[in-house]
C-alpha cells in the first residue's frame, strides 16, 4: 500500500442516511437506486444500501463513496450494489457507467477490501 493509498483511506468517514446524489427527495431517490439497479446484468444484490466500498485493484488502494467522484474518473458514485447473487460482484454506477450509458464498474469479490453501509432508517 502506497503512501498515497493510506492517506486516501484514513480521511474522516461519516456514515449517513441513504441518499442518491441530485435526487430532490426520498421518493426520488427510491426510484432512480430501482432504476439504476436493473442495469446489473440480471444480478440481484442484497438489500444492504453501500454508502462506501473501499478495494483494491492492480496494487492500488481505491475508494468508491455515493456523492464523491469515482476513482477511475468516471464522473460522480451514485449508486453501490453488493454482492451480487451469481458472480458475488460489487457494482459502482455512475451516471457514465451503469446509469445512462456502458456498464458498471465491477469489483470482484477478492479486491473488496471493506464496505461500509449507509445508516439505517
């Protein structure tokens, strides 16, 4: 783990209530997480909600958090879902992978290093 990977891992973390980044309400964001989800390759996911995975993949420590842009530069997290029924894969959706246009970024099961939920209604 680089310097750079512990830094990036030790900055504050708040958990928070479940929210989808520009939706105006609860209701709204309801329907875009459903939404969002049937792009997952016919997966189902757990009903946990992910506010924050944090992974590694070719030797590098990364962090995808709903709200903060994706580490690989696919524009803002809006949605984590994990893991997967058939394949135990995360998927991370931006609004460039996964919601409007290509596929989710996927983390497999053995680069899932911690996750952490968003706090319970």
């Amino acid at each position: 783990m680089t310097h750079n990977d512990q830094y990036l891992l030790s900055k504050l973390f708040t958990r928070s209530p479940f929210f989808v980044p520009g939706a105006p309400d609860q209701e709204a964001a309801e329907i875009i997480y459903a939404g969002a989800a049937k792009n997952l390759h016919g997966e189902t996911v757990p009903a946990a909600r992910i506010q924050r995975l944090d992974y590694t993949q070719e030797g590098r420590t990364l962090r995808a958090e709903v709200g903060q842009p994706e580490p690989h530069g696919e524009g803002i997290v809006m949605a984590i879902y994990g893991p997967s029924s058939r394949r135990n894969l995360y998927y991370v959706v931006t609004l460039n992978r996964g919601m409007y246009a290509a596929d989710p970024l996927m983390v497999g099961p053995n680069e899932a290093n911690r996750v952490y939920e968003f706090l319970a209604d």
